[in-house]
C-alpha cells in the first residue's frame, strides 16, 4: 500500500501503524512512550504528525496506515507542537541533569536538545515528591517522571508483575505503587525491566559504587569480584564496541587494575550449580520427589513464584544461584585455603541485574554475620568505575581468573542466555543418570527468543521433558498448565527478563533485540568454540569437591550451596 | 439531566436500551452511573428488574429468540470517564484513562468487542421516535439539528432548573423567557454553555438559535447541556480560571499537553488576576510574556491532546478572549477586575466626605493598613491593604470605595 509522505509516495504495509513505516525510511520521528512490540498508548504526543483531513494532529505511533495516507512529518504546526511539548516536560522538571544517572544518556535531555530548546518558556510551580528508596535494588525518583507509562507497561504487559501503575489526576498524576508504600512492600521482583525502558532518570537501580569504592580505596580487606557470564558480552557497548563482542579477559584486566585482590567468574560457579541442581534433578527424578523442578539462579523468578505461586515452592531447587554459591565458597573453602579470616574479605559481583542486589540480603545467604556477597554492581555501575578510575577500557591486555577457581567450561557460560542453563544442566545430568556424555550438546528448540521453548530429551531409556521461559511474564501459562495437571515436563529453566540475563536490568540501556539477539550469538559461539564443554568435567570443580565439598548434595553442599524459600502472600512482606 | 431521565422514567431508558441492542444484536448493555446517585441506580435497578418480570429483559424477550442483559455500573465519578474509551477503561475495572483512536469502540471497544456508547438522553429518544415516527421527531427543531434538547439552567437567573427546548429556540427565549431573566436588575454579561470545556455567548449573539452549527460559530458547543448564566457581577477571567482549575484537576494526566498545558494556562490566568505590591520587575515581564504565551498554548493542547478533554480544554479561555479581550487587558495593563471579582487586583478607599470616623474597619482589618483617629476619616495605606474587603463589609456609612 501506498502512502503519501511530504509529497512523496512511500510504501507502507497493511495493518502497521504510521510510526512503523516511517521508520523503515529512515524519517527519524521522536517518542518518548512507544514501546516496539507492545500496543501503543498514544500518551507522550512527541510523534504527532500533521495529516490531510484531520482537523488535529495525530499520533503515529498509534495510527494505522490507509491507502493514500497524506501526512507531513516535519511541519512548523508539527515541529511547534514537539517544540512545546518537550518544553511542557521541562517545566516540571528538576534541573537536575548534572546530579543524574542518566545525564549523556537521557531521551529527555536527547529530545531537548534535537529541538533546540534554549530558552525558558513556560515557568510555574513544580511537583515535589519524595525519593522511593525503599527497594534494595530499584530506586525511583518520581521528580525525573515525565509519565510516559512505559515502566507501568513493561511491569504488568511483559513482566506480568504489575507492582506500579497511574495514580492521582491532573498534573498531579504520578507512578505510585499499592497504597504508596513504596516499592520494596509492593510485589516487584526488582527485575529492572521498568530501567531500561525509562526514558529519564526516574528509574535507576540502587548503586553500591560508593561503598565498592571505599573499600577498594581503603585497601583494608582482601578484595574479591565475581563476574556473571553475560557481562562480558555486553559491557564492550558501554565502550563503543559492537553488541555481543566478548571482553571476559578485557574486563578482568580492568578489574584487577582497579584494585580487586582477585578475579573470578560467576561461570566456574555456574558449573558449580549445575552440579548440584543436576543431581538434584536426578534425584528427583531417581527417588520420586516433586517435578517439574524449577531453576532457581533468577532471583526475580525466585521472588514472583513466591509472590503469585507460593503452592509451587517445592518445585523451585534448593540451589542457590551461581553468584551466591561462588560468594559462599570464597568465603569458606577459599578463605580456608588462602588463610584469611571470612570477616576480612569483601566479596563483590558484577552482574547483568537489579534482582541480585535483592538476593545478596535474602535470608539464608550467608552463615552467621558474614553474608556470601557483600556488594553487586550491575554492568552500567561496571563501566562507570571503569571510566571514574581513568582505565582506558579498549587498550588493556586480556587477562585471565585466579585460582582455585580459575577454569570453567562453556556451560557455565551458557547461563547468560535464555536456555543456556537447561543444555547446560542436561549436559551433566545425562552423564549422572547414564554415565555417558550426550552425544549432541546442542539443543535448538530451547535457544532464542521466544517465551515458552520445549523439548524432549532422550537420558538412557527415559525422554526427560524440559521448558524454558524467559520473561517472568510469560511463566503463568506454563504454570498453570502445571497446577492443571501437565506432568510431561521434569525440568524448567526460567529467567526473569526476556532472552535471559543478556537482556537483564542491569545491562546498557538502549538495547534492540537485535542487539540481544547478537548477545546470546556471542555465547553460543564460546560454547562451539571450546572444548570444555561440560561442567562435570571442569578440574577445578573436580578439585573443589575432592578437597573440600565431598560430592554434589552432600553435608557441606547443604550447608553452604543450598537454601530455602518464604511464602509472600501478602503484599506488605 | 440524565439522571433525572432515570429517576423520572427508566422504562424509558431501558426500552430505548433494549431496542438499540436489538438494532445492533448486543447481548449484553451497561448503564454507566456515578455512584453517588443513588436514588437513580435504585430506580434503574427496579426498572430494570420489572423488565425482566414482564419478558422486555433478559432471554428471549418477547419470544424474539433476542438475549439482552442490562448491567448497571457504578463509577466513581471521574470527569474524564465521559470520554468513551475512558469509559470503557473504567468498566473494564482499570483506571479511567483514554487510549488513542482508532481502533473505535464500534469496532474494538469493551473487553475489546465492537460497542457502541450513547448518552442517557439519546437513548431515552429512542422509543417516542419509534412509536411515533421519524417525521414526528423532526418536526421540531432546525433543517440539521432535530428534536429537542434539555439544559440544565444554573447561574444568575430568575428559573434554574431542567428545560427541555426545541432546537432552534434563541438564547434570548431561554434566559428571558423561560428563564424569568437576570434577578435583581442586574445586566446579563454571558451565558456558558457545553460545561466546563463549552464557551461563552456575550450579549452581542444573544439572539443566536441554539443548534449545533450555530453554537459553533461563536465557539460554544452543546456539551453535557450545561447552560450557565452570569451577570455583570461576573469576571470572565476568574471564569476562565475557575474552569481552567476544574480542567486541570480532572485531567487524567495521561498526555503531557493536557496534563502539564493546562496547568501553566491555568498558572497564567492565576497570575494575571492577582497582583502583588512588591512584584518584582521579572515578575511583571512574565505576566506580559505568559500572555502571549496563552494562544500558543491553547492551540498546542487542542491539536495534540489525546483525548476530547484535552483538545477542548482552552475553550473557556479561547471564547472569553474572544468576546472579553477587554477584561484580560484591563487585568493585565491596568491591574483592574471590573467585576470587583479578582479581589488582588482592587484598591479600596475610604470617602472622606462620608466616613464617621467610627474606627471600626480600623479594627477589624487584618493587615492593619487603615490608619486614622476616632471621629476624624480613616485612611488605607496601599501597601498594606491585601484586598480581603473586611472594611467594605463592616463599615456602616458605605464609605469604602472599590476599584
Ligand atoms: S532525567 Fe534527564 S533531563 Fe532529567 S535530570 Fe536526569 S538527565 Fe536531566
Ligand atoms: S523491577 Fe520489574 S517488577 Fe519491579 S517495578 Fe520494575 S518491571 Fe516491575
Ligand atoms: S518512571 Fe520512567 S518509564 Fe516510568 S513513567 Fe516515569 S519516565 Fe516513564
Ligand atoms: S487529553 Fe487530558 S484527559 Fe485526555 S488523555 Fe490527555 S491527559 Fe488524559
């Protein structure tokens, strides 16, 4: 179908809306509340365009093509109109941008400036609100909103989690959550979906650079950081680098530079919980425990089963997830080993979310007054030290983990994507049940994108049933289908942000799918590139139980690589 | 004066419901009520229940083989939710808030089924038009607006009250005839019509006739029926004003023109109808700029509003800039309410000639800006007056003069 752009006929196809066909050629038209897949609101008026026989302008976000279609994109009525609407925000806004996270990164600020606002226009009282710093992980600043709704969309549309939505009228409308309680007493599972998407400031997640930085200044503890396997695909964009170029022993260099005493990766411990989660799996199995077993590494997933689907917790694995399993032997069979008091390290991880801010404080993730991670910085923090220390981040020399946990096989790695942890755990599980590897690791269906994955898979004589979700959102169905009765299903990985923690809360923001598509690539293409690909097969996890675990499940795993799991059924815990 | 339809006569309401959804072949119907009406949700609910005594509701009505099942709906009184997709939102039990169209109710509305929204008034039409034909309906009213109209008639006026007209009668009719007129001879200065977001008609369109088009010519509208008068005692920027801060805070803060536009009008309009002593040059050249600033505003929050609401905000400001530009400049250059409404802008003044020097206002005023001794005239000091008009009411001898 045709349509007709500033005089130029344009092709357009049926059923899309303006918005969607102007962009494919290449007319460049602001938004500040459109989110590509969902349905569009209509709300923030920047991509009104000026149409022939309309008596207003209209919304092309929300306005779907026709046949002989004649719209100005770029008129002084329209350019006016963005012009204003920009300065509308502004007037309600703090000027704040030199005291803001999101200052250089800013759709806000990007949009005042393409319009060449330079003066004052509209002046007038300001809302005041107070900062939401409630939540361990997601801290929300209402004065940055400029109400464009897309946390509240991606929070009840995507994540099906609904903890925020519109409250008040006029121009004292607000995001709030249930009764202004603030986040952290409302059902948010801190996945930090609602950051990535918020155009402003408003959202952000609760930063430990300060506290990192005075401890590695102090230099009075040993100093030790993890790093999650998806990071290192991602952080090279915070750098100019392409989306999916991977950097592992770039930012482990940086690390060290910085000040960290050690550098281990969360991979070697993601081979650690793959051991224990695929005995858990067999003994499930072997020994007729509670199936489908669920994976437990998500910490946002963790918190929406006990929020919405408490009945379900058996379900869930003991295991911790590999960021706390790793904090737990570091400060136990590593402290040992190296001679140091367990109270005299600091542990820090870097991560691709917000939710293991949350999970650090959790109950059980610690023994006694020492907690197994003391700090998490998700990948953004990352890059800031990075460029706060001066580390010129693209001309360091890769380096590699320290020891005793220096070696990880690609499952491991494989966690960093949606799927990645079901071939991975399958992969051991296989050989615990049968005694042989698989004989093809790679498992297509549970790779991509799409919200429920299902296989089937041969180990011995039994066909393992196994499903992957990604977006915590789209877990009700298949839960359902469980509570109904479906029991062809043993194993379920779920990750609670879409493609897995490649798309996590606490990734650069302003990434497309095709970015996070480029993410998952990257790992999949370390798993077909190495050779140790197998966790039970990595030596230093060998050597870890021989020296000091015993074996998967036993007294010492229970003690420090396990937990447990509370019932939320109220609103206010 | 839809809730006097269903509390005079639902049947009425029903049977024009039952016939539409007939027409439509809907099964199911909402009546969409604030729920501070009781006494019209009762009547509805009884009504609604006789109905289905007597077959006109519920299965197979009349032996027609046609299902339709009337819901009653308390809402919680939100302006906005007169606008339909609000209105649906609002059903649907989420927040009141429009979305974007298309996709139109009639072809995506409740729970995302086509649906067709009417008011009260329309509805209740349907049944004398059907019983007594079309040419009976048409006989009154003009060549493009039909039948009759109800207004709610409210203000300064003899009669207030419900009236139902033909289309076609003047304004004149309905204020000096079926009105009574302006009370206590006071001159009539406007009528507002279509609610807070209609216009005003000043003296000089009186005798126009009120249909549709005519109301548009002068930037009124028919509106919710709402015909508000107001005499010379009546200052058309506080009009605005009041209006603009009912806008504003019913606003369903959706949409940045509507949410964050009328709230500076509204700042506008506040600053021009108050005025302080000591205001500070700036503050002076912001009253002069954000003036020049309304238009611009106006236009840009009816072009790029989301919702009805928003798009017909500015038209309380727009038609009284129309028709008293005078009293916006007066407010603005002279710093004068010519109504003696805006009470910022007044400077009171005792008559010498007329004051006792009974010291009473001197008493009673809380600024302490009248001056004098007993039995010799009083004097306000400017600076200190803030306005309140306490002298004006308690002084005795009408010696307090007012500008
Ligand atoms: S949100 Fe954007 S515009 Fe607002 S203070 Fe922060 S950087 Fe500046
Ligand atoms: S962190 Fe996730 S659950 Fe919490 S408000 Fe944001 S999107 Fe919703
Ligand atoms: S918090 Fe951010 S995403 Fe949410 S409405 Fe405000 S600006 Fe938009
Ligand atoms: S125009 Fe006003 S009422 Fe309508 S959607 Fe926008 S903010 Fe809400």
């Amino acid at each position: 179908m045709k349509i007709i752009v500033i005089n130029n006929e344009v092709e357009a196809k049926e059923g899309e809306f303006l918005l969607a066909a102007l962009r494919r050629q290449g007319i460049k038209i602001p938004t500040l509340c459109n989110i590509d897949g969902l349905d569009p609101s209509g709300s923030c008026r920047m991509c009104v365009v000026e149409m022939e026989g309309r008596p207003d302008l209209v919304p092309s976000c929300a306005f779907p093509v026709y046949e002989g279609l004649k719209i100005l994109t770029h008129s002084e009525r329209v350019v006016t109109a963005r012009k204003a609407i920009v300065e509308l925000l502004l007037s309600n806004h703090p000027d704040d941008c030199l005291y803001c996270v999101r200052n250089g990164n800013c759709e806000l600020q990007g949009l005042a400036q393409e319009h060449c606002v330079s003066e004052r226009i509209f002046s007038g009282s300001k809302n005041s609100y107070k900062l939401d710093y409630s939540s361990p992980a997601i801290v929300r600043d209402p004065a940055k909103c400029v109400l464009c709704g897309k946390c509240v969309r991606v929070c009840e549309e995507i994540q099906n989690v609904a903890c925020i939505d519109f409250a008040g009228r006029g121009s004292k409308a607000y995001i709030g959550t249930a009764f202004d309680e603030g986040l952290n007493v409302s059902s948010c599972v801190k996945c930090g979906q609602c950051i990535l998407v918020c155009p402003t400031g408003a959202l952000t997640e609760r930063s430990h650079i300060d506290e990192v930085m005075a401890v590695l200044h102090e230099k009075k503890k040993h100093i030790v950081v993890q790093h999650a396997p998806s990071v290192s695909v991602t952080v090279g964009e915070e750098f100019g680098l392409k989306a999916g170029k991977d950097v592992n022993g770039i930012m482990t260099a940086a690390l060290r530079k910085m000040g960290f005493d050690r550098v281990f990766e969360t991979s070697f411990s993601a081979d650690l919980t793959i051991m224990e989660e695929a005995s858990e799996l067999a003994d499930r199995i072997q020994n007729g425990g509670k199936l489908p077993m669920f994976t437990s590494c998500s910490p946002g997933w963790v918190k929406y089963l006990e929020e919405f689907y408490p009945e379900m917790i058996d379900n869930l694995s003991s295991c911790k997830s590999p960021q706390q399993m790793l904090g737990a032997v570091i400060k136990s069979y590593y402290a040992e080993r190296e001679d140091i008091d367990p109270k005299d390290i600091y542990s820090v991880s870097v991560m691709p979310c917000t939710a293991k801010k949350f999970e650090i404080d959790r109950d059980g993730m610690g023994r006694g007054d020492t907690s197994d991670v003391d700090a998490v910085l998700t990948t953004r923090e990352f890059a800031k030290m990075i460029r706060m220390m001066g580390i010129d981040f693209n001309s360091l020399e890769p380096d590699g983990a320290d020891t005793p946990f220096g070696i990880r096989s690609t499952a491991g790695k494989l966690f960093g994507a949606s799927g990645g942890v079901m071939e991975a755990a399958l992969r051991t599980a296989h050989y615990f049940l049968t005694g042989k590897e698989l004989e093809i690791f790679e498992i297509k269906e549970i790779r991509g994108m799409k919200g429920i994955k299902e296989a089937k898979v041969m180990i011995g004589e039994l066909e393992v049933g196994v499903a992957v979700v990604n977006g915590v959102g789209n877990a009700q169905k298949l839960l359902d289908e469980i509570q109904a009765g479906r029991d062809d299903i043993h194993f379920v990985e779920i990750m609670t942000c879409p493609g897995g923690c490649v798309a996590g809360g606490g990734q650069p923001i302003g990434a497309d799918p095709e970015k996070i598509k480029a993410r998952m690539r990257a790992i999949y293409k370390i798993d077909k590139e190495e050779t140790l690909r197998t966790s039970h097969n990595n030596p230093d996890i060998k050597r870890l139980y021989d020296d000091y675990l015993g074996k998967p499940l036993g007294h010492k795993s229970h003690e420090l690589l396990h937990t447990h799991y509370v019932e939320r059924k109220d609103i206010m815990k | 004066m839809d809730r006097a339809v269903i509390e005079g006569d639902p049947y009425r309401l029903i049977e024009g419901m039952a016939i539409a959804a007939y027409g439509i072949g809907a099964s199911k119907a909402y009546v969409y009520l604030r729920a501070e009406y009781p006494l019209a949700i009762q009547r509805l609910k009884d009504a609604i229940e006789v109905a289905k005594t007597y077959g006109f509701v519920g299965n197979n009505i009349l032996d027609s083989g046609f299902n339709l099942e009337i819901v009653i709906k308390k809402g919680a009184v939100a302006f906005v939710c007169g606008e339909e997709t609000a209105l649906i939102k609002s059903i649907e039990g989420k927040r009141g808030m429009p979305k974007p169209r298309p996709p139109y109710p009639a072809v995506s509305g409740l729970f995302d089924k086509p649906t067709i929204i009417n008011n009260v008034e329309s509805l209740a039409n349907i049944p004398n038009i059907i019983r007594e034909g079309a040419g009976w309906f048409n006989g009154v009213g003009t060549e493009n607006s039909k039948g009759t109209k109800v207004f709610a008639l409210s203000g300064n006026i003899a009669n207030t009250g419900l009236v139902e007209v033909a289309m076609g009668t003047t304004l004149k009719e309905i204020i000096f005839e079926i009105g009574g007129g302006i009370p206590d001879g006071y001159k009539y200065k406007a009528v507002q019509i279509g609610g807070p977001s209609g216009g005003c008609i000043p003296e000089s369109e009186i005798d126009i006739q009120i249909d549709y088009e005519s109301l548009i010519t002068v930037g009124a509208m028919m509106g919710s029926g709402g015909l508000v008068v107001m005499d010379e005692n009546t200052c058309m920027v506080d009009v605005a004003k009041y209006f603009m801060g009912f806008i504003q805070s019913e606003s369903c803060g959706k949409c940045i023109p509507c949410r964050e536009g009328t709230r500076r009008m509204l700042e506008i309009l506040e600053r021009i109808a108050s005025g302080k002593s000591n205001e500070t040059e700036l503050e002076t050249l912001e009253r002069f700029q954000s003036v020049l600033h309304m238009t611009d505003l106006a236009t840009i929050i009816q072009d790029a509003s989301l919702c009805g609401l928003g798009k017909s905000a500015p038209n309380p400001v727009l038609s009284t800039l129309r028709w008293f530009r005078h009293e916006y400049e007066e407010h603005i250059y002279e710093r004068k309410c010519r109504a003696k409404v805006c009470k910022e802008l007044l400077t009171f003044t005792i008559i010498e000639d007329k004051c006792t020097g009974c010291t009473l206002c001197a008493i009673q005023c809380p600024t302490d800006a009248i001056l004098g001794s007993k039995k010799h005239p009083h004097y306000i000091n400017f600076e200190k007056c803030i306005g309140c008009g306490t002298c004006l009411e308690v002084c005795n001898f009408d010696s307090i003069n007012v500008e």
